[in-house]
C-alpha cells in the first residue's frame, strides 16, 4: 500500500541541515522540496500554531509524493538561513527537482 502523501523533516540546528545535505548545493536534486523556516517566539509559526497546520495540511495532500517538507528552526540553523537568505518567519522556500529555488514566501500575516 503506497501512501500519497509526505513526511516532514524536522530541521532543528545546523547539524541536523548538514546530516540531511540541505547545506550541498545539488543535495535536492531530483526531487521537490518545500523549506518552512520558523521560530519557536513566533505562535503562528511554532508547533500547532496556523502556518505550522498549513505544513501538515500540505503534507497529508494527496498530490506531495515526492515532495520533500523541511520544517526548519531558523534561528538555530544560521548556515541554512544565511543560504536561503531567510530574514524572518515564517518564510517558504519551494525548490523545484533541480533544487533551484523558485518561489518564496516571506512572512505570513
């Protein structure tokens, strides 16, 4: 039985991001992925917080097989922040099966 939908890769520091190759450059090649950096201060965005039921919404979707979710703690992932150029939270980065970023979403309200 084949599930259609995605897990989500809890991202909590810098090593957690290099253990999952987040940090290499063609790491996420050949699958999508969705980056969701949050903080734990921002409500919204922390656990059972609005943005963070959109990432489980997402990934329960039929349609994301395949695709990669990563829910990042951004302030304790600089490297990884600092690459995505992510200034505040929430922010949504989509990278496409190449592992080019193509969309972007910073903030929420």
């Amino acid at each position: 039985q084949t599930t259609m939908s995605s897990s989500i890769v809890d991202i909590n520091n810098d090593t957690e991001a290099k253990a999952a190759s987040l940090l290499d450059a063609s790491a996420l090649s050949g699958q999508k992925s969705v980056l969701f950096f949050y903080a734990e201060w921002h409500v919204p965005s922390a656990a059972g917080g609005a943005f963070d039921m959109v990432v489980k919404a997402l990934a329960g979707q039929s349609g994301t097989d395949g695709v990669n979710i990563y829910r990042v703690l951004a302030e304790e992932a600089p490297t990884l922040s600092q690459k995505y150029n992510v200034t505040t939270v929430p922010t949504f980065i989509f990278l496409n099966s190449d592992g080019a970023a193509t969309e972007r979403i910073d903030g929420g309200e």
